[in-house]
C-alpha cells in the first residue's frame, strides 16, 4: 500500500513538473502564422512561453531554420530574453522557397523547453522570378454594365505533385478556383492600394487543390477599386479602364522537377453569371447567363516593377446573422433587420422560373416612421440584384461588393431562404475584451469594436456604407491606439503605411486619404499627422522597431514640409480641417464649441515634431535629435506667444483647446493645474457634456485623468444625453456614429449630406477604457508589453471592471471588483514580462513589482475623486 500510495505521489509530482515546464508555441514569421509570401528578406521570428510557472522569464533561446531536412542556420544558445522580432541571421534565402523553423528556450531557472512544433514561411518572388504575362479580355466588352470578365486554363499534370503555390493579382479584383474548388478564402483581392505604385500579390498552397491528369483552372475578375466608382464625385476607371490578370503557380513534382504554369496568349476569356458588379452600388447576378462561348485574350505588356507582396491580412468572411426580425414597414415594404449595423453582404438561397428575381437594397436605419431608409448613402446604390435560371433550388451571394448594412429591403418576385448576412473585413485576429457593471459603456465597447471590424477593410476606412469608404488619415490616427487594443493591427497598418509613403506628395504633404483619390488635397493638421502618430503608437503597443525604422523618411518629411509652411515657427495658414465635426448649438443659450483651425495645426506640429524626436531616439539619430529638439522648443514658444495668456486663458477657451494644449505638452508647468480647471469649468459650464470633435475626443478623458479630474472623466463617460458616447447607445446603436446627432432624440436624422452611422472616430475612447477604467497599461519606455503597468482607477460607481490584452508574450489581464466595501483585484501577467502592479487604497496606491502569473489583491474599497493620489513601494 505504501509502495502504491509512493508511486503515485511520484507519477503526480512529474505531471505537476511536465505540466509547470516551460512550452514553446504561437510561432509567426514576421507577424503571421505560416505566411506564404514574405517579403523581408530577413524575416523576424516571435514565439510566446506557454507556461504555469510563476515569475518565468527567457533567458536564452535556439533558433534553426531549415530547408527540407537541410539546416541553413542554427543561431546556437544565444543569451537573451528577447522573443519578439528575433532577425534570421543566417545565408541569404531564395525567392520563392518555402523554409522551416523551429526555436527552444531557457528559462530564468536553466531549464531548457523541448524544441517547438515547427512553423514554416515562403520568401516571396523577386521581379526577375516572374515569368507570367498580364493578359486583357480579347472580346469585345459591353462599356456600360461591364460585366466580369473570366479567364480559364486548362492543363495536364502527368506525374505526381508534391506542391504547388499560385500567385495572383490583378486590375480590379479576383476570385479563382482550380477543379472547382476555391482559391483561398480571402474577398476583394488584391486588395486597395495606389495600382500604379504599389500593387499586391498573393500566395495560395493550392497542392491539395490540383489533380492528376487534366486540371481547369478559373479565375473571375470585378472592377472593384481599379477601374470601378469610387468616391462621392462618381469618379470611375482612376487607375485604368481595362481588367487585367496575373497569375503564376509553380508545381513541384515529387521526382523534383518543376513546372510554372503562367497567365499568356495560351487562356480563354469570357463572361458569365456576374452582369454587373460595383463596390459601392452592388451587383446583378443572373444565373441565366452561362460561359459557353470562350474569346482568344490579349497579352499586355504592363510593368512588374509595382509588384509587392501580400504582408497584411486578408479580408475574409466572419460572423453570420440570421435575421433579427422581418418588417413589414408602413409603407407595406418587406424589410429584413440583422439587428447589428455590419460591413458585408447576404447570401441565400432561392427557388423560382426563369427570370424571377430577388432585388435587396441596404440601409443603416428605418427613418422616424419605421420605413426602409438609405438616403444617408448618398449616390451609392448599395442594391443586390439576382435573376433565376428555373433549375432547381440555387444559392446566391454577391463576390465583387460589399455594404454598410443593418437592414435590408427585399423585394422581387421570388422570396428568399435561409437569409443571412456575412461579414467582411480584414483578418486581424482579436487581442482584446472590456466589460464592466454598467451595459451602456459595454454595449459602447461593443460598438466601437463592430465599427473598427467594418471599416478595416484592407484599409482604415471613414465608413463602409456611403459613396466615400476611403482611408481618411484623421479618422485612422485617432483611433489607432484604441484598435490596437481590440485587435492586432500591427500588419494591418505597416501595409497602409507604405501606402501613405508611396502616397505621399514631393514636398512632404500627406493627402487626405490613402490611397491617395483627391490629387493635390493634402497637409492638413490631425489628419497628415498620421504620418508620425500611427508609426510611433504601433511600435509601442508592438515593440515593432522596423515599423519606425521603414516610416521614418516619410515621418520627418512631413514635419519638414510643416516647417517650410510656418512664419516664425508659427504654422497660421493653408486649409485646415480643426476640430471636425465639434459641437455646434442650435440656439442661443448654449456656445458653439469652435475651435480655432491654426491653433488645432499648431498643436499637432509640435506634437509630430515630439514623435519625430522620438522615434530618432529609439533609432540612434542623434543629429536629428538635437535638431528638432530645437525646433520643439521654437514651436512651444510660438504657441504660447500666439495662444496663451499670461493667466493661462488659452484663446479659443474650448474643451479641444485645453485638451490639445495639455496633452502635448505646450503649457509651463505653472499653467498646467489652471489649464486643466479651466477645461474641468468648461465641461461643467455645458453640464457635464463634451463639445469635441475628431481631434479633441480622443485625448479629453487622458486629460481629465491626468490632471486629477477622474470624476470628471466618469461624468463625460457615463452622461446619455445629447452630446456624448452614450447618447447613440441610448438610441440603440450597434456602432459608432459620425455625428454626435446623427439621430436626433425624435429620431429625424442629421444631413444626409454626411452622416453615417459608422465611423469610428470617436470610439477612441477604447482605449482610455481598458488603460484607465480597467488599468491595462504599460511602461511606455519599455514597448510592447515587455514591461506592464496596471493601475484602474475605479470611478463612474462602476463595481466591476475586467479586460484582457494577447500581447507578443500572451494574455495579460485585470478583472477588479467592488463588494460591500471592499476591493479585490485579480491580475494576469504573462511568461517573459514584468509588471508594476498598482493597487488602490483608500489614499492612494500600493505598488507591487512583480513577474508573470497569477495574483490575487483585497484592500478597503476605494472611491476616486478629483485629488492627487499618493503610490506606496510594496
């Protein structure tokens, strides 16, 4: 007994030691799980430490990269805790070829891990690599509806296939399918960018799409962004009147020989079932139409010098909603409600004659009468049409557009079954997640994530519904922190960065969007700021050095082009968005919150000239450290010279004045406290209402908590009544609204000019949720979550908080509790970081400095007010 009662305690003991011990997973290959394209010829590998073990950290790794079962590189025992962005050092890598990796570590008690599950990448093409030919329609193509054209190849594979990768792009947009099968699963490929500049590929594992013996290749391309509308003037063909296709897959037989099978004169082209296809008005299919008769193409001969590689996420297919309720509106209209404002579109099935139909328009909102409504969508038809063939039961679902929808108006002569709607967006995976006890502020957390998820479509857009969905440089900057904490963006904008630098004028100006669609409309504050704002917020939330290192020349020529605007370091000219879309009062009781534009641009070119500085440090450029340091101080001087009284008054006395004044540091540090009560009486003076708009919304609650106003940040948060973050959510919004009224209280609605109920701008909030009301934060000298700081500050007689955070280590999160009286807090800190933890006490803080696991905290409850509070080192 006693023998079996040892043996079992051992047999426990090693579990509990096997379990505890060090596990290395989550491999990715310059932010991506097995990417099939990268382009950095020396790629950077991350890996998270999976472990149970309290107060672990690396302390040495060993990375192999091999290709096949041939060793290029081993980086031997190398001393360091870093796991993030970890460079290949090894012999140069080919283009095209696809190698493994796998690491181990050590932790900070020597034990080693067991080699990881081997991850692989795919260096991308080189120009010289392509063989393909861009190949035209040869037929004659109706100019009016423009039907999708199709291409086909058809091909012999005699011997057995080991592999095979295709490479695609296109002018317009592609789906393809070889044997019927799909090719990959991403939507509106290859994606928005300047075509001229920078045109993406993508690389598909199609091995287990192929067969032995004849294989039939098909790919159907739409207008999309090359050729079709695009942007409210009603503009089509910007980049080119024609589609094009470029495709290229490479196929390994398993005796070792190759085989490339190229787009060239060799294809077929013809239309089919896609009649017409628009991203902003919709498109008609008609199963009707078959391709029966095939067309000669024609070869072009286009450059191949804009050819980039896919580094980003693709856009995909998400949730699916099966229809809330069906309405039959005062009108006597059929109107499906998905109950959530969406980016996307539906697919259903349908039975009928040949010629029946089934027509679906897209709208956000039912106007004040329950009606279908789309007038907000301007000229943007957003309108499905799907005509019958008569055989059978047939399945329907757009491939070419997408909508901003909630609602949908069916009618036709048919109805349709098994409804839903699809979402679209790009595959940035989720990181983060906020609740609270109040279900406003959580149905606002849900809201401002559905707006981020709709607008990140292969670029930051303004809104995904209207006949404009570009990617508006105010609107990504300011949310840019927020949607790094719901989601890994890191890709995400490094791609839409390239493209503002490519975008960028000769001068240095930044355009208003980017792609760039508007020509010489460019260097506006807030919105070219994005230049330096979103490189430097990424590298923090991401400790992603390359991203500064690649933005750099764009980020100081913007601040130059700044200067070279400026009069005695003044910048008081040329066109200015300001404060977009602040409060403007309907009557006479109440201020117009307008703050002046030059004061707006004076603020932001101190604060990119700050963020310059920055990123000079974090790169060693020491001389052009010492250079714009000088310059920063010239650009404070000038501001307060121009802007402030003697007594702090700053001149257009508006809560954005303040806001942008303390948050970039322009005020002396004896005008700050004044300042700061200052913008507290404004806010008062309105009755505890924000009066911001793009530019001051962001950053007004960081003031508030910065400068000892919590309770005065709780107030804003929680306030329902027109204008604040809770008032749309009162009105049952699934989103972010553009306007703070874009529905007024009897429910008629703002312009229809300009105003979607989509746009996340003012959901930048997000972020000061999670750092502050939850207390995810970190050590902002040490970036990307390498070293953590939590510290809630509980307030707005919330008795709950709790939010999460994967960072590059893993999950770090905080889940804080008040309950008759007392505090209790729970934290997670992740393998291979520190933390600062600051727990609340009745007067103030306690620090606790800790490494990763679990940790439980109880104190006497505490409630936050406006004063100063006090941290003890515990």
């Amino acid at each position: 007994m006693i023998n079996r009662l040892s043996l079992l305690f051992i047999s426990q003991l090693l579990c509990v030691q096997l379990f505890a011990q060090v596990k290395v997973d989550q491999l990715l290959t310059e932010n991506l799980k097995n990417p099939e394209s990268v382009e950095n010829t020396t790629p950077r590998f991350s890996w998270k430490l999976n472990t149970t073990q309290a107060n672990t950290t690396q302390t040495a790794y060993e990375l192999t990269v091999l290709q096949g079962n041939t060793p290029l590189w081993n980086s031997g025992k190398v001393n360091s805790d870093q796991s993030i962005f970890v460079p290949y050092a090894g012999t140069t890598l080919q283009s095209g070829n696809k190698y493994t990796w796998k690491v181990r570590v050590w932790d900070n008690k020597q034990k080693a891990s067991a080699w990881s599950t081997p991850a692989y990448f795919r260096l991308a093409l080189a120009k010289s690599d392509w063989k393909a030919k861009w190949i035209e329609p040869g037929y004659e193509e109706d100019t009016i509806l423009r039907p999708s054209p199709i291409f086909k190849k058809s091909f012999r594979a005699d011997k057995k296939i080991a592999s095979a990768v295709a490479y695609i792009t296109c002018h317009g947009v592609y789906e393809g399918s070889i044997n019927g099968k799909r090719i990959g699963d991403a939507y509106l490929a290859p994606g928005f960018t300047d075509y001229v500049k920078r045109l993406q590929y993508q690389a598909y594992d199609v091995t287990n799409l192929l067969q032995n013996g004849d294989n039939n290749i098909e790919l159907t391309l739409g207008s999309g962004w090359y050729r079709g509308i695009v942007g409210w003037w009603n503009q089509a063909n910007h980049y080119g009147k024609t589609l094009a296709l470029l495709y290229q897959m490479e196929i390994t037989y398993t005796d070792d020989t190759k085989e490339t099978i190229i787009s060239d004169e060799n294809w077929k082209s013809t239309t089919g079932k896609i009649a017409y296809s628009e991203l902003y008005n919709g498109e008609t299919i008609d199963n009707r139409k078959e391709s029966s008769t095939w067309h000669p193409v024609k070869v072009v001969n286009y450059s191949f010098d804009n050819l980039v590689p896919t580094t980003s996420e693709l856009v995909t297919k998400h949730e699916t909603f099966k229809p809330a309720a069906v309405i039959t509106t005062p009108k006597g209209e059929t109107v499906i409600d998905f109950g959530q404002n969406l980016s996307g579109f539906i697919h259903f099935k349908a039975s009928g004659k040949a010629g029946d139909s089934i027509i679906l328009e897209h709208g956000e909102v039912l106007d004040k009468a329950g009606n279908f409504y789309n007038a907000n969508l301007r000229t943007a038809a957003a309108k499905d049409v799907f005509i019958l063939s008569g055989k059978g039961e047939e399945y329907f679902e757009p491939h070419f557009t997408y909508h901003g929808f909630r609602y949908v108006r069916v009618s036709g002569s048919v109805k349709p079954v098994q409804t839903e709607a699809v979402t679209l967006y790009s595959d940035c995976p989720l990181t983060g997640d906020f609740e609270c006890s109040n279900p406003m502020i959580n149905q606002l957390q849900h809201n401002i994530l559905w707006s981020q998820n709709d607008n990140f479509v292969d670029i930051p857009t303004d809104c995904p519904q209207r006949d404009e969905r570009l990617g508006w440089t105010g609107d990504a900057q300011t949310f840019s922190k927020t949607a790094a904490f719901n989601r890994n963006v890191n890709n995400f904008f490094a791609k839409w960065l390239k493209d503002l630098a490519a975008d960028q004028l000769p001068n240095g100006a930044v355009p208003f969007v980017v792609p760039n669609l508007m020509g010489d409309a460019a260097g506006a504050a807030g919105w070219a700021d994005a230049a330096t704002v979103i490189p430097w917020t990424i590298y923090q939330a991401y400790g992603d050095k390359k991203i500064l290192a690649d933005q750099y020349p764009s980020m100081k020529a913007w601040v130059d082009f700044i200067q070279s605007r400026t009069h005695n370091d003044l910048w008081d000219n040329g066109f200015q968005f300001g404060d977009w879309l602040s409060y403007r009062a309907d009557g006479l009781t109440e201020n117009t919150a307008n703050t002046d534009s030059y004061l707006v641009a004076q603020c932001y070119y101190a604060y990119s000239t700050q963020l310059l500085i920055n990123a000079a440090k974090t790169l060693g450029k020491q001389e052009d450290v010492d250079k714009y340091s000088a310059l920063l101080k010239r650009i404070k001087e000038a501001f307060f010279t121009e802007y402030v009284t003697p007594k702090g008054r700053i001149m257009s006395n508006t809560q954005t004045a303040y806001v942008l004044a303390l948050q970039f540091d322009l005020l002396p540090e004896n005008l700050r406290p004044i300042a700061a009560r200052n913008l507290a009486a404004n806010i008062a003076s309105y009755k505890y209402h924000l009066t911001t708009g793009f530019l001051g919304t962001y950053f007004l609650t960081n003031v508030l908590s910065n400068h000892g106003y919590i309770d005065v940040a709780y107030k804003l948060l929680l306030q329902d009544t027109y204008p604040s973050w809770l008032y749309p959510v009162k009105m049952n919004a699934t989103t972010i609204w553009e306007r703070w009224d874009g529905m007024r209280p009897d429910s008629t609605f703002q312009t229809t000019d300009m105003n979607s109920f989509n746009h996340y701008s003012y959901g930048a909030i997000g972020e000061w949720m999670y750092r502050v009301v939850a207390g995810i934060d970190m050590d902002p000298s040490v970036p990307g979550y390498k070293k953590i700081r939590i510290k809630p500050q509980p307030g707005g007689n919330l008795s709950y908080a709790k939010a999460s955070l994967e960072t590059g280590y893993g999950k770090v999160g905080v889940d804080w509790k008040i309950n008759d009286g007392k505090f209790t807090m729970d934290v997670e800190i992740p393998a291979n970081t520190t933390a600062e933890i600051f727990v609340p006490v009745n007067d103030g803080y306690e620090k606790k400095n800790v490494g990763s696991g679990k940790y439980h905290y109880e104190s006497a409850s505490t409630t936050f007010q406006n004063k100063s509070l006090t941290v003890k080192e515990k």
